[in-house]
C-alpha cells in the first residue's frame, strides 16, 4: 500500500520518493547502468550537477548508450557552473552513437553540421 498522495517531504516530493531514491542508489552502487542513470537524473532534477554528471559518467563508462548519449547532451549544454565542452560531448555521442544509440548519432551530426565538436574544435 503506498503512503496518501497529499503528504509530501521537505524536497516537495511524495513521501516514499527518499525510499525509491534510496534503493536506486544502492543498485547504482552495484554496478546497475540503469539505475546510475535514473540517479543522475534525480540530481539533475534537484540542481546537483557535479553528481550528475558523476553518475552519468558511470553509466556511459559502464555501457549504456542511453547513459553515454545524456552525458554528452550534459557537456555540450554546460549545465551548472560548468562551461560547455564540446569535444568531449562530441566523444560520448560518437560512443553512443557506435552502440547504436540513433539519436546520439544525430546528436553529433548536428554538432559536426555547424562546426562543434570535431577535432581541434
């Protein structure tokens, strides 16, 4: 049975969400590439983006194109106190684009289209 909907934590979330958020990281923790991602974009939701981009790179090193292809759209963006960093963004939409992850191949085409990303750039 899940806790009533109208009480919320102090982050605004419904109660059990710390919970959820515990046990994702602890499956994180372990080495699980979906939940590194899922806890990366708890932080980026919360404004947290050294830990974002923690656990993004975690999932990308791990395998996960959908990880790999976040990461770079994170370092092409420079969210944060971050400055954009086009080639290393370019890096990751190659690697996930390579595992076959489309949209991250489309990612590094529109960067290369308008001169962003390529060697020396």
């Amino acid at each position: 049975m899940m806790p009533p909907a109208t009480k919320a934590s102090i982050c605004g979330c419904r109660p059990w969400a710390e919970e959820c958020t515990s046990l994702l990281e602890k499956a994180a923790g372990q080495g699980h590439a979906y939940a590194m991602h899922t806890m990366a974009n708890i932080h980026r939701a919360r404004k947290e983006h050294e830990q974002a981009v923690a656990w993004l790179t975690k999932g990308a090193e791990a395998g996960l194109p959908r990880a790999r292809r976040s990461l770079g759209r994170y370092l092409e963006e420079g969210n944060g106190p971050a400055a954009p960093n086009c080639p290393a963004a370019a890096a990751w939409y190659k690697r996930a684009g390579e595992a076959g992850d489309a949209e991250a191949a489309g990612a590094l085409s529109n960067m290369y289209a308008v001169g962003r990303g390529g060697p020396g750039r």
